[in-house]
C-alpha cells in the first residue's frame, strides 16, 4: 500500500511525490503536523496558494497545545496531590 512507504521525509519529499500523481500542496496546518494536497484539477479552486512548498510551509510547533484548553483548578491539583 502506498501510504505504507511514506513513513517521514520532508514535506519538500512529500510534494515532489505527489506532484508525480498529479496532485498539489495547498495548505499546512499552523502546527506544521499537516500537509493537505488536492488532485490536480481542483488546484484552480486553490489559485491564491503560492505553488511553492516553502512559501505554504509551517514550522514545527511543538507548544501549541500548551496555550489552548482550561487554565488549572487548584482544587483539582490538591486532590490528586493527596491534599484534601
């Protein structure tokens, strides 16, 4: 299977293989974790996308997680420490 082969590899690697099946990098995640790729004939829905893969690139960002979801609840924190 295909995506058996593609384990890791720049996202560089990634389009020139794609290319090869007729299909386009148009967007990476703010995480930079993700590519997303169309087929070939919907790139015209895509025309504002730099065709480039470092002008759509996303560096790594390993802490994005860190700033989302609730803040701590003490309350919580001394139970499980035992506290209560």
């Amino acid at each position: 299977m295909l995506w058996q082969r593609l384990l890791c590899g720049s996202l560089q690697s990634f389009v020139d293989f794609f290319e090869s099946f007729g299909l386009r990098l148009v967007c990476c995640n703010v995480t930079g974790a993700n590519a997303f790729i169309v087929a070939g004939r919907h790139a015209g829905l895509f025309a504002g996308v730099p065709k480039e893969a470092e002008k759509v690139f996303m560096p790594p960002d390993y802490n994005s997680s860190l700033r989302r979801g609730h803040g701590p609840v003490p309350r919580s924190i001394d139970h499980f420490l035992g506290k209560k």
